[in-house]
C-alpha cells in the first residue's frame, strides 16, 4: 500500500490507522441501520458521539435534516479547500 497523506513516515501511519478505522466503523453503523431499520444510528452528531453532551437532541426528524445539511456543507467546505496537486 503507497498511500502518502503527510511526509512523515510515522504520522503518515497513524492518518492511515485512522481512516481506515473510520471507513470499517461507517460500514458497521450502515450495516447495522439497514438491518435494524433505525436510520437515526447514522445521523452524523450520534457517529460523533455528541449525545453524550446533548442526550437526544438530535435524535429527531428535525435533527436528522439538519445533521444532512451540516453533513453536506461540511464535506462542500473540505471540498472546496483541499488543494490536490
């Protein structure tokens, strides 16, 4: 595997760790909404874990739109700052 997210051998490692323990923990969440049915498990803030601070605010329909929308414009802003070269 040749994959170079920084220069540092060491810390190029640890990126790799970590995104591809975030890659397996998006097909378990997505796997498992599908087989439970509850599609409120992969509402970006609970992936987060932020209703640990905020017990079931986000936990409705109001809080899933708004978790797609700040999904989205995150990834937009990502998109539009990352420089490939």
């Amino acid at each position: 595997m040749n994959i170079k997210i920084v220069k540092n051998k060491y810390i190029n490692a640890l990126f790799i760790l970590m995104l591809f323990s975030a890659i397996v923990h998006m097909l378990i969440i997505f796997y498992f909404a599908l087989v439970s049915g509850d599609l409120y498990i992969v509402n970006y803030f609970n992936i987060l874990d932020l209703d640990l601070f905020y017990p079931n605010i986000f936990n409705s329909f109001t809080g899933n739109i708004f978790s797609i929308f700040f999904t989205a414009g995150l990834y937009l802003i990502i998109l539009k700052n990352n420089k490939i070269e």
